[in-house]
C-alpha cells in the first residue's frame, strides 16, 4: 500500500464514510449499500479503492462479502498526523491559559451576578 493510495482513498466523502460504517463491526456490502444510499456499482468501486489502498479486508461469508476495517493503515495515518496534532494541542493550551487569565482578571463568569 502507498501513502499516495491512502490519501486518494481518504479524499472521496463516500469511502470515509465506508470507513466510519466499518470502524463499529464487518459489514456485507447490501448493508454498506443500504447505509450509504449508493447504487451496487458505485459502493462496489469505492469498496475497490479502499481494500487497493490496504484500508479494509474482505471475506467470503457464503454468498456474500463481507468487508472489515483494517487498522494497520489508520494506525499508520495517526502516526502521521502526531506531530501536527502536538502543535494544535501545544496552541489549544495556550488559549486555554490566556482564556483563564482573563476570566481571574475579570471575575470568574461562570460565577452568577446578583440580579440572576
């Protein structure tokens, strides 16, 4: 699996949200079709993407596949995602001081005023 391939499946709305269908339990693909309001045709495809990509795993059950998250790669995408996901946290605490340096100068607003 390529990061390129990872990234192209990720993009379209309709394979994340396969995505966010698979992250509760494996699923046949009439109930990925029924969950998701595409035609046959259409999931099939996006489906096709995602297991090229390495994102989902597919077995036979009898007649039907049935698809099934794989981890590896959005382990991979968290990885990834750490060091950006450290500067926003490093930013949010920031506000977050400033924001209770202002409440203590003001007087705590969380605190009721005599009229209510």
């Amino acid at each position: 699996m390529s990061e390129d391939a990872l990234w192209t499946a990720l993009a379209d709305p309709h394979r994340r949200a396969i995505v966010g269908l698979l992250l509760t339990r494996p699923r046949p693909v009439g109930e990925i079709v029924d969950a998701c309001g595409l035609s046959q045709p259409s999931t099939s495809k996006h489906l096709r993407v995602l297991r090229e990509a390495g994102l989902v795993r597919v077995r036979q059950d009898a007649q039907r596949r049935v698809y099934a998250l794989d981890p590896a790669p959005i382990a991979e995408l968290d990885a990834w995602l750490a060091p950006y996901r450290r500067l926003w946290n490093r930013g949010l605490d920031t506000l977050g001081r400033r924001l209770d340096e202002t409440a203590a100068s003001t007087g705590d607003p969380e605190e009721p005023s005599p009229k209510d």
